[in-house]
C-alpha cells in the first residue's frame, strides 16, 4: 500500500524520505529523537464565551486509491530531543504553534499505559510515520494558557483550528483523555491562583472575566455575587480611562496587576457561590 500522511508538527527536523517497503512518507531523523518520550501541550484559549483547545488535523491516505484511511485530530505534541529537558522541549512545541514566548506553562499529569498506541488507526499512523518508535511511549502532559487572539499558527496553520472542549472532534491516541486531565488541573488552579488572566486580553471587562470563569469552570455564577468579591481583590484594577459610572454601551474596563497580587497573595480567586 502507497501512504500519503499529513500531520503539521515537523519543527524542522523531518527529510523526504526514498520509496522503501513500497511506502512513501516523511521520516524524522530519529537519531535525534528519545524514542519512547513525548510530550504533549494542551493549549487553552477563550474566545469570549467559550474554552478551546487548539488542534491539528491528521489525515492518512493511501495514494494509489486516495482513500482516506485515517482523519482526526491530535494536541500539540513532539518527542523529546536527546539531550533536551521536557520543560524546553514544551516551550519548543509552543513555540512552532502559537508563534508566541514566555507563555504560561504547567506540567499536570504522565500518561505511560501501555495501551496508549494500541488503536488499530494509531498503529498504522506510527509505522507508517514514525517506523521506529516506540511500541510504549510516555508522554508527559502540560497545558498552557494563551490569549486565542494573538496565536499565529505554524507553516501548518490551515490544518490547525481551535475546538470548543465542550465540542471536540474525533481525537488520536489517548488525546480526549489528556485534554480532560488538563482541564482538570486547569480548575483546580483556577479556584486557588489568578492564572486565568493569561486568557484574557491585557484590558478587560467584569462581564469577559465571568464569562471566562463560567467557561472553564462548567458553572453558571452568580452575577452581584462575583462583582462583589472582585471589587474586594485589590490586583483587579479599574483603568483610569473608565473611573467612570458604567453603561451598556461604555462598560468599565480592568485589568490585572502581577505586582499588586504578589503583594496581597493572601486574598483568593475564591468565586464560590
């Protein structure tokens, strides 16, 4: 069987391959690779009423037939580089992705079941991809959280969109099971530490900022009840512009202050209703 196989994560390190066992594909220069190490990046965005996550197309065909044999979706992932630390090798992937530095990252969880690549689609997608990895590799899990607006895709970018979680596509692998793990984390952390600000542009209104909470936390809050515990946290802050009364054609906007929290980390993003 003659394979076509596109999948857009090559960050410079695939070569055209030569026709061997009657198959034409991409080959990683696997001497550069840790074979049975990955990580995979579950890139948060907010679009102003829902979370996504931002995904690649994976499409198998066979090129004598134009069959497609495989077509879904996977995260944001790579192998680890010999000689590469996984926080680097992350930031690399989020780099050839979103095209964005100093971004916020946070590993949560390993994925090592041994069944991880056993679906029959994934086992044709590593022999025919990737030949000589791994029959069992472990992949180290982060999430990030980016601002969706200013996300520039890679060279790939037509073959990359955002996805509602709540929406998702059908997944590679144990994908569905990684990004559920990871907006796990993300609500853990969302009740403890402001770090939902990272999905917010740099100004914000008090409606955005409930909206990114009822978002990500799959609850509906209480609106008097959450701008009365904001008004109490002294790291939000009204911008000067807007010192003004509000109105639904002039709402106020605010913005949130690392220096001010870290001085008063004391006072929670507790929004319990």
């Amino acid at each position: 069987m003659y394979f076509r196989a596109q999948n857009h994560s090559s960050f410079g390190l695939f070569k055209k391959a030569t026709t061997f066992a009657t198959c034409k594909i991409y080959i990683i220069k696997m001497e550069k690779l840790i074979k049975n190490i990955s990580v995979d990046c579950v890139i948060f965005g907010f679009n102003s009423k829902t979370l996504q996550v931002l995904l690649t197309e994976r499409i198998l065909k066979d090129e004598k037939t134009g069959e497609i044999l495989i077509s879904d979706y996977t995260l944001q992932g790579h192998h680890v580089l010999v000689g590469e630390n996984l926080d680097d090798a992350a930031r690399r992937v989020l780099k050839e992705k979103t095209g964005l530095d100093n971004i916020y990252l946070e590993q949560y969880y390993t994925f090592g079941n041994v069944n991880r690549i056993s679906n029959p689609k994934d086992q044709l997608w590593v022999r025919t991809r990737y030949p000589e990895i791994s029959d069992h590799v472990i992949s180290v899990g982060y999430f990030s959280l980016v601002n969706s607006a200013l996300v520039k895709p890679d060279h790939g970018h037509e073959f990359t969109q955002w996805f509602p979680v709540e929406e998702l596509p059908p997944l590679a692998f144990d994908h569905e099971t990684i990004i559920q793990k990871a907006l796990e984390a993300l609500r853990f952390k969302l009740w403890r530490e402001p770090i939902g600000f990272e999905l917010l542009p740099e100004k914000f209104t008090l409606t955005q900022l409930q909206s990114l909470y009822e978002a990500v936390l799959g609850i509906k809050l209480d609106r008097r009840n959450f701008r009365k515990k904001v008004s109490q946290m002294k790291h939000i802050i009204l911008m000067d512009d807007h010192k003004k009364r509000s109105s639904p054609n002039n709402p106020q906007n605010y913005f949130f202050s690392r220096e001010v929290y870290e001085k008063t980390r004391k006072a929670r993003l507790d929004f319990t209703i």
